[in-house]
C-alpha cells in the first residue's frame, strides 16, 4: 500500500494517524507541505525515523525545492522522485491512500 501525505505536519494530525496505521512493506510518500516532516526539528521527524526498516519513505523533489529545503538535510533513508516517479509508485502499489 502506498500512503500519500499532502498536508502541513504543523497544521493538523494526519501524519500522526498514517504512521500509526502503516504496516510493514508499505509506503510513504510525502509531497507538497508534508515534506516539512523531513526537517530535522519538525516535531514528527523522530516518529519518521522509527518506521520499521521495511516502509520505503519517499519524497517529491519538486516539492522540496520549491520550499528551499536543502536536500543534504533530509534522513538518510528518503529516496527522491519526481512526478514522473510519483506516478510510477501508484502504479507498483495495488492501493493507494490520499491522506
């Protein structure tokens, strides 16, 4: 299952709630203001780094850029894709949830 985060991590608990759903082998994708989450003092970057090996964490590169966020920051673990990717993704994933 592929999860995909759109909304500020700062403006409401839908990240909180996808992490606690996501199962193992799953994935994530944040893109337009969830990939604040990928910042090292967001509030929810700890709870990022404590999925379970086996959930895949991406981010849209678009979407980074377009919020100055410095690539060389971002948790070891993100693979980059851009929208072209994005659509690759939902096409591997037999469900996809828009949170």
């Amino acid at each position: 299952m592929l999860h995909i985060l759109r909304h500020s991590p700062h403006r409401d608990d839908r990240l909180s709630s996808c992490l606690r759903v996501m199962g193992p082998e799953q994935s994530l994708l944040l893109i337009e203001d969830a990939v604040y989450a990928l910042l090292p003092d967001s509030r929810l970057s700890a709870s990022l780094k404590l999925l379970p090996g086996s959930v895949r964490l991406f981010a849209l590169t678009e979407d980074l850029h377009a919020r100055g966020m410095a690539l060389d920051d971002l948790p070891g673990r993100v693979q980059l894709t851009d929208h072209a990717g994005m659509v690759q993704l939902c096409c591997e994933h037999s469900r996809v949830v828009s949170w």
